[in-house]
RNA sequence: UGGGGCGUCGUCAAGCGGUAAGACACAGGAUUUUGAUUCCUGCAUUCGGAGGUUCGAAUCCUCCCGCCCCAGCCA
C-alpha cells in the first residue's frame, strides 16, 4: 500500500484555486496546531493526514506548532508524547519545532497596537458579570463601564497586569468589536488574561497568557502560514481571526479553512471522553490497545500507513459525518496482508494424539512465511505425536457445511500432513478433553499424491514446537454505534467484552523473539503483536490488531451475537 | 424565535449547467494447503422536499423541512 496524493476534495480546490491566482507567491505552508493537554486520538490524525499532506503535496511544508497558552492544562509529558505519535505516524517539521509560547513577546507587542489603535481595552468586569454584559443568542450585549477607559490609562494597567500587581480575575484585556453583533465571539472577546502559574516552557516569566482566538493567527501569520485548516466549530471565530490580523501589523494573513472533524462509532473521539475512561479506569491507561489514542491503537498493532490510508480514503468534506470503524479494521487489514508474516498460533488449545507416529520422534516442515510472496521466505515448523488445534475446529456433531475435524473426518493441517479423527476423550464433565487421531504418511506437506481432496485446513502446533502465550483478544469498546445512545453516560454503553484474555494459548517458537509492534498474521484467525508493556520471551504476551474476515462465523446461526448497531440513535 | 454551517447509495465521498466516479458494506460466482487473500458480477433513472430558470439542473434562483455549532478569564 503506497501512500498517495491526498484525495481531492473542497480544500484542495481553493489552495488551487489561490495558486492560479498568484496568491501568496504560490507558496503553501500549513500547521498541525495541538494543544499539549491530552494524548492524541484518530481525531487528530485526520488534521495530521491533511495539514502535511498537502504541505507536502504542494511542494510547501507544514509545521509542527504547539498551541501552549493555558499552563493550567497543560504538561511536558503531552509535548513529549505528542511529538512521538506525529513521528510515529510518519510525519517530519524540518529543524524546528513551534510554539505559541515562542511568540508570547510578539503577541504582547500586538496588544500594546491594538491598545495604542484604541482597539483594545482593559476590563475590571467579573466573570459572572461579564456574562451578564455578554447577553444572549438573540439580545445584544452591554458595553462594558472600562470600554471608554482612555488609551494612557489602558496602556498602564496592562503593563501593571503584565507585572503580576493585579490577582488572578480583576482585569483582563479585551478587543472592542461590537458589543452588539450577533456573531457572540464578536462581543469584545478577552484576549489577555492573569495566570499565576508556570508555564512548561516560559516558566515564571508570564503571569498573563493570551487567549486562543488572539495567539492563532497571529501565530499562522508569523510562521507565514498560507492556509489554516481547522475544524467546524471554529466558523464562528473567522471574523474574529480575521480582525485581529486586520486591525494589528501582522506579516501576513492567513487563510482559515474549516472541515468537519472525524467521528468513529462503537468508540469515543474526544478528550474529556477519553481522559474519564482513563481516570474512571474503565481501561489501563492512554495507551489501551482498546482506545483510538494513537498510543493505544499503535500499541494494537496498527501501522501507521493503514492510519494514513484510512484518513486519505475518508475525505475531507464540511458534513459531519460518523465513519464506521470497520473502514478502519479494512485498511489494516490490507496493509497487513501484504506486509504481515504468517505463523500459526493456537488460542484455545485442544489436544491431538497423532496415534501412529512415534512417541518421541519430531519432523520439521517447511512453512512459507508469505504464500502469495515468495521473497518473504520461509520458516520450520516442528511436527510431533502431540499437537494442538483450535477448540472451534472440532465439533462432534458436525454440520455438513463444517469444514473442520469430526469423528471420522479427515482435514488437512497446514504445512504437515491429513489426519483423521478416531476417538474423542471427555472427562467426567462431558467435556472433551482429547482427540485421538491418525495421520497418513503420504500427505507429507499437505499434498496427497492419489489427489483425494480434504475441505478444510487448520492450523496446528506440536508441543515440541511451540511455547506458551498469553492473548489479549480486543474487540470494540462500545456495544452501540453510538456511544452517546440511549444513556446520559456512555460508560454504560461500554463492552463487557471488550477484552478477553486467554491465559493458555500455544504459538509457535519462531515467535519467541518478536519485535513489540510488528504484527503477524496467525493464520485463520487474525494480525497479532507482541504487546509493548507485557510481553518478554519469557512470558510472551500478544495483542489481536484485528481479525481475519470470517465468512464462516458470518453463517454460523450461533455464537456470539455480535454488538448491534443502532439506527439514528439520540441520547 | 440571533448568527454561522451542513443535507448525493447502508457508511464515507467525487461531482462546480451537458445527462450520478470511487471506497467500505452487502449479494452472487470463480480460484485457493488460511472458510483469508485474489478475481469477476450486481448494487442511486436519481442527488432532503416543492416550485422556477434553461434545449438541458445534484449543480443556478425561490420557498420549505431536517440536523449540527456558538452565550469559558478552554482550545
């Protein structure tokens, strides 16, 4: 799977459009913006995808800017992981990588312009009072008793609220629009407030922090950003960014363009939801392999190429819209069968005494790492008397469309040779505990020289040839498609199931050393990794990426019903 | 009942006045030592609705309907 140009779509239209008409010299330069106050999600990666992608496409370049402004929310340790998950996904900055907080000198410049232009004031209103003069949707607000305070007294009290003479909420500084527009982001927004607090990067150098709508574009603007991509909910603040960068000497004016963000069902995109999952310990941390974090997802077993594939493949459009994720598991899926070795591990182990090969005695045969491409190689695999299969590929009282082993059935195990089943061992509780078994010497390989067919083929593994794992089997976070559906709490909607691990599984030896985070297919059931956190040679752990497609369990009238899907579900 | 957006197949999504791409899903069929993969085939006479302009409309105009966002000293 190759990455390619980035589908078109309205985006790209008007960045061509601007590059017929000459505008900004033909250069494009986009910004992936993250505020460092939570780990990112698939959310995000829809931003990444797109700001450098096109950076790229269009022969510009996008930067990496951290919109670091609150240092009330925000830490070092987001910064760090956030600038690992952009790598990780397969994007570069150049040399440098931005910061708001870089321009924290600039932006109090441009507040003393737009104090000096009389386009700014200081404001002594309370929040709750400031709610008040703020009205409503449909009523105009009040001006403000500061909005005539005269520039002189302007300039000294914000120089005094920069000194940290003033506590946290007695002033702040505002823009003056219009008080009265219906565009309520209009209404003299702050852009200054008092923060007592440390900062990650600028440590105790600030006690008054800019706000976003004035730190953005004069951010784009000094980073000479053409094009500033953001999401819907950010229309309403256009004519306010582009005031501020109208009204103060900005070096240029970038262009904002809003999209629709990404939603996914059967999980939640957004990080309050996500942060209670987290500290409610509904799973282990930001990096659950069950989380769309990119930690989690990553540490599933998911490649960076599915990711980016799966954004490109999804657009970029202004309808919001919910993706299912099975879209996603698809594009994994295909990265994976054309990257993924193949090996043979058995979850639910059930017992095969192979009755007529000899006690003792071991065989390798040879196993394609890759059936459809030859260049990967390939492995040996160890045949013995006593090997194990998958539970679910015996049944006692078989159907006739079951293409697996029963009583008297004869199935083919991959790479080895055909047995056929003679006897079942139960215990005392009726479960079958054993099966015994004959094997045909002829079929050496899986082939049989007189050309009888066999409908089914599993996979095995011998106890000589095989060690013990550990399985993590994860399966989607939510039961419904909509989280949100029917529940004042999505924690109510969670899957029970969403992890069952399996404490007694068997796979082959090949798989001692795996790489964490390199995934393999385990033939017939599904892509597998060795999880980051857990696993050792010792005490080999995997986590299950997705499974296989499975027509057979699509047909199969039982079994675990799978999570319904709810139509126009409402909370 | 202020302002800003959005409505094209089950889910995404191209389309920009010349007669509905593609992907996933779904349904058939072929090949198969993974019930996987791969490969064929089918799947919107119709674009939220109603009018209008035009030789011609998903694309232009009018009205209506539905959904989303905005009243943080968050981003």
């Amino acid at each position: 799977m190759e990455d390619e140009n980035i589908k078109h779509n309205f985006i790209k239209t008007i960045i061509n459009e601007d590059l017929e008409k000459g505008k900004n010299n033909g250069q494009v330069v986009t910004r992936f913006p993250p505020e460092p106050n939570g780990f990112l999600h698939m959310g995000h990666s829809k931003s990444i995808c797109l700001n450098f992608g096109i950076g790229k496409e269009f022969n510009g370049k996008c930067n990496l800017r951290f919109d670091d402004t609150n240092p009330e929310k925000e830490e070092q340790k987001y910064i760090d992981a956030i600038i690992e998950d952009v790598h990780w996904l397969g994007f570069d900055w150049g040399e440098t990588i931005h910061y708001a907080s870089d321009y924290f000198h600039q932006l109090y410049d441009f507040a003393i312009e737009l104090i000096k232009k009389n386009k700014a004031y200081v404001c002594a209103l309370s929040a709750e009072e400031m709610r008040k003069y703020r009205g409503t949707l449909t009523e105009p607000g009040k001006d403000s008793p500061d909005r005539n305070r005269s520039v002189e007294e302007n300039l000294k009290l914000f120089e005094s609220m920069r000194k940290g003479e003033f506590e946290e909420g007695a002033y702040v500084l505002r823009a003056k629009i219009d008080m009265a527009s219906p565009n309520i982001n209009l209404r003299d927004p702050i852009i200054y407030r008092i923060k007592k607090m440390d900062h990650p990067r600028t440590g105790s150098e600030w006690c008054i922090y800019p706000m976003y709508d004035f730190t953005h574009g004069l951010s784009d603007a000094i980073e000479g950003i053409t094009h500033s991509l953001c999401t819907l909910e950010f229309q309403d603040h256009r004519p306010l960014y582009d005031w501020i960068l109208d009204e103060v000497s900005a070096p240029c004016h970038p262009q904002q363009i809003e999209f629709a963000r990404m939603n996914l069902n059967f999980t939640v995109l957004s990080k309050r939801k996500l942060q209670k999952l987290v500290e409610n310990h509904h799973v282990e941390g930001w990096d659950d392999p069950r989380l769309p974090t990119l930690a989690g997802i990553r540490r599933r077993g998911y490649t960076p190429a599915s990711i980016r594939n799966f954004c490109n493949i999804i657009g970029v459009s202004k309808k919001e819209s919910r993706i299912d994720v099975g879209l996603l598991e698809d594009c994994l899926r295909s990265d994976l069968n054309e990257h993924a070795p193949r090996v043979m591990g058995v979850l639910k182990p059930l017992k095969v005494t192979i009755e007529n090969w000899p006690e003792g005695k071991t065989e390798a045969l040879d196993a394609a790492n890759h059936p459809q491409n030859p260049d990967m190689g390939k492995r040996e695999v160890i045949f013995s008397r006593e090997i194990f299969i998958e539970q679910d590929d015996f049944m006692e009282d078989a159907p006739k469309k079951f293409f697996r082993l029963a009583p008297g059935r004869e199935v083919r195990l991959r790479y080895a040779y055909f047995i056929t089943c003679k006897e079942v061992i139960k215990d005392d509780t009726g479960q079958i505990t054993e099966l015994i078994c004959t094997y045909d010497p002829a079929t050496r390989g899986g082939d049989s020289p007189d050309g009888r067919k066999v409908k089914g083929t599993l996979h095995w593994v011998s106890r000589e040839g095989s060690v013990p794992a550990e399985i993590n089997l994860y399966d989607r976070l939510f039961l419904n498609e909509d989280p949100e559906a029917d529940t004042d709490d999505f924690t109510k909607n969670l899957n029970p199931e969403s992890l069952v691990v399996l404490k007694n599984s068997r796979v082959e030896k090949s798989l001692v050393n795996a790489v964490p985070e390199k995934a393999y297919q385990f033939e017939r059931t599904g892509y597998f990794c060795t999880d980051s956190k857990e696993s050792s040679p010792d005490k080999l752990v995997f986590n299950r990426a997705v499974t296989l497609r499975d027509t057979w369990a699509k047909m199969k009238p039982k079994g675990k019903p799978r999570p319904k899907k709810t139509k126009n579900a409402k909370k």
